[in-house]
C-alpha cells in the first residue's frame, strides 16, 4: 500500500480526530491447557484451511456508460477504460464526454435516460439522492480512506455518492510575467493585489483572466462555499440557509474584488470574447498574469507549454483560510442494469486516478504536488470539510438562482446603483423562500 503521504497535506482539512482504546493494560495468557494441545492443534489446522479459501470473485458482465465533462481527455479516457476492459473480459465501459455536462445530463435523467455513472448536477442534493442513485456503502472504502466520504450520505443515512478528487482554491499565477512587471513577491493582502494589478497593466500583461465568455470558470470566485475569500467562517453555505441575505456584506467583499478589477481595466479587454482555451494559453506564455481557481488547473498551464516552475499558486490576499473542497461528487444510476460492474468500476475509479495531474480523494494514492506544496508554504490553512445541508439549495433551487451569472451580471454592471438593486431584488426572493423552509 502506498503511503499516506496525502493525509500529511491535507490532515487540516480533516475534522478532529478520535482515538480509542485498542488493547487491555494486561497481556492475556494464550497458552492452551495440556489436555486441549491436540484439539487446540486441530482447530488452528481447520483455521488456516479455511483462511486459504478465498471467497469467489464475482464474474463481472455486462455494459455501462460513464458521463465525463473531461472533453480535453478523450482519447486518454477511453485507453482508461480499455485497461479495465482487459483485466475484466467480458465487461463494456464506455466513456460518454459531454461539453454542457450539467444542462444535457440534467435532461437525461428527466427523460429517464441516466448514464449509468455520473457526477451530481442541480437540483439533486441529499434530499433526492436516493431518488437518482444506488446505495454504495459496501464499496470498500470508509471515512478513513477517502477524503470527504461523509458528504456522499444522503438525509436517510445511505452513502450514494464520492468524489474521484479534492482540490484547493488558489490564486494561480505566471512567475515571468511577475518577473517582467517587476513584481518580486506574492500579494498577501487586498492592497497590494491591487498594486500587483496596476503594475502588471503597465508592463502590457493582462492581470487576471476570467474566460467570462465561457462563465464556468468564475465559479471559485462566486460560490457560497467554506470560505468567501477575505472571510472565512465555518459555516459555509449553510450560514446562508439561516439568514434572509444571500448576497450579504461578505459575499459582496468577495465579488466587489473583481468588480473593482473590472473598473480598472485589470480583467481582459474584450471581457466577453474571452473564452477558456485562449486564456490558458495567454496564462502559459505570461500574457495573462493570474486567475482564482483550484488545484487541478496549474498542470494545464505546463501541457501547453509553459516551465513547471514558472507557474505557481498563493492563497487569496487576504483570505482567512484556503477554500478547500471536494470534486465532483459521483454515484451509479439506480436505474443502471450492471449494478455490480458499475460499482466495480467506480471502485477502479477510486484506486486509479483518471488524471495524474487531479489530486485524489483516496488517503492510500501517494500524491507529490508542486502547486499544493507552494499553495500551503504561505502558512494559510484550509478550512475544515463541511457537509452542506439540502435547505440551502432547496431555496436556490426555488427561486432559480444561479449564481454565476448574478456574479457575471452585478460585475460588469458599472452603474453602482443598479448593481445594489440587483442584489437587493435576490435578497428579498431568497427571504421569501426561505419562510417555506
């Protein structure tokens, strides 16, 4: 078994720890009265027979397809499967990769058309688990191997779902493009992030990239996880779920950052043209300074050509904590017709990661990155797990809130007193919907 090397990084993620009593203060006598020597031989004989018959390995059959939204691995995902295929004859892994993932599964399963594995998409949360997916709780894992495990229970006690990976928002940057800007440290407050920005627009580079075009990757900046950068509090989203502003002072401390990015000039000029893939190369080559997001994305930067050590991660100025999450969360269609291959292959999923480059979620998967390593020297911590609960998005769902583009909306609104009137009118739906829950 590999080491754990991953818990050494991510032990302040984990909840406090309990220890229980493993042994008596007295050593018990295990020698065997003279008279029961030949009967005591004779059981520890029938003992080891027994030990060596294993159970029968279940023969594995049957055909499943798995949803990806990992449209870049293609190819790669299907030798994934391939390799599972050959050490199970018989077996039909496909692997299915959609662009709008969670707009085209969501209409699948509608239509009764689920994959047969797939990752969580709104408006499925813990109240409704049950309803979409298979019980898993005798994968062999427990909370003990797998990161985030307790967050797959649905509100009836049942484990439905796992993430592959966990992940660690950062503000990712391009070492060279400091360099040539004159910039000589990381930003460790609001201040001088600003000064950063300003300083890199007058050497000609892009400060912060956003790809808003695409608008799936504001997500960091926007949700209403355990941290909201330059505020941490313990609660997460479930503080929302108690109060009637869903859009408080700290969210609006978090979005007014890249407000105020957007004002001065310091995001992409033609910010509604910028789309995911040039970004990632502008960030590459240093046209492109900084972008918020997690630790899966770094390794990207590298693919496309840019030196490993020119690329670097630093928690938010600011930030109390370090947002720390789990990835997609993944079940098996209750409606699948391979029930047991498709936990055998969510089980392989668990033990192999699909990308090197993903940090899993498995404890005993030895993982060695150099983006985490930088991300946590700064002496930030991550805040703890937390398990949403489903009130908070039962709300959100009622009163169709999405988040990205409210975030999307309220920053390239220029005029301060519509952008107030935006989040006072989200304000009042959420309160309202709050009272029916």
């Amino acid at each position: 078994m590999k080491k754990k090397t991953l818990a050494l990084l991510l032990s302040v993620l984990m909840t406090a720890g309990v220890f229980t009593g493993c042994g008596q203060s007295g050593a018990a006598d295990t020698s065997a009265p003279e008279g029961n020597v030949a009967k005591t031989e004779a059981s520890a004989e029938e003992t080891t027979e027994a030990e060596a018959e294993e159970p029968e390995a279940v023969e594995l059959s049957g055909k499943i397809t798995v949803a990806s939204n990992r449209t870049d691995l293609e190819d790669g995902l299907a030798k994934y499967a391939q390799e599972f295929m050959d050490l199970h004859p018989g077996t039909t892994v496909e692997f299915e990769t959609i662009k709008e993932y969670d707009d085209v599964v969501a209409t699948r399963i509608a239509g009764g058309e689920a994959p047969d594995i797939f990752y969580v998409v709104d408006p499925i949360n813990q109240d409704t688990y049950k309803d979409y997916f298979l019980p898993i709780n005798d994968l062999p894992f427990t909370a003990d191997d797998i990161l985030f495990y307790e967050n797959g229970r649905g509100t009836d006690g049942e484990l439905y779902v796992l993430p592959l990976t966990v992940s660690y928002c950062g503000m990712i940057y391009n070492k060279v493009a400091f360099a040539n800007a004159g910039i000589e440290k990381v930003p460790s407050t609001v201040d001088e992030f600003y000064e950063v920005c300003e300083k890199l627009k007058a050497a000609g580079i892009t400060p912060v990239g956003t790809a808003f075009k695409d608008i799936w990757p504001i997500y960091a900046w926007c949700g209403w996880g355990e941290v909201t950068l330059t505020a941490g509090d313990e609660r997460g989203e479930n503080k929302y779920a108690e109060q009637d502003e869903i859009y408080d002072e700290t969210m609006l401390a978090s979005m007014d950052i890249v407000r105020t990015c957007y004002k001065n000039g310091w995001l992409e000029d033609d910010i509604m043209s910028a789309n995911w893939d040039q970004f990632k190369l502008d960030l590459a080559q240093g046209k492109v300074a900084m972008h918020y997001s997690e630790t899966w994305l770094p390794s990207q930067f590298v693919e496309l050509g840019a030196n490993q050590e020119d690329i670097g991660m630093f928690p938010f100025p600011g930030a109390k904590n370090i947002k720390a999450g789990a990835g997609k969360q993944w079940g098996i269609s209750k409606d699948t017709e391979s029930p047991e291959l498709a936990k055998a292959f969510l089980t392989y999923m668990l033990e192999n990661p699909v990308d090197d480059s993903d940090i899993p979620s498995n404890l005993n998967i030895e993982v060695n990155d150099p983006f985490v390593a930088e991300l946590l020297s700064y002496g930030v911590e991550p805040l703890s797990p937390i398990v949403g609960n489903a009130k908070f998005s039962n709300i959100r769902n009622d009163i169709e809130l999405d988040g990205q583009n409210f975030f999307l909306t309220y920053v390239m609104e220029e005029d301060d007193e519509k952008a107030k009137a935006l989040v006072d009118e989200w304000n009042a739906k959420w309160a309202a919907a709050r009272k029916n829950y």
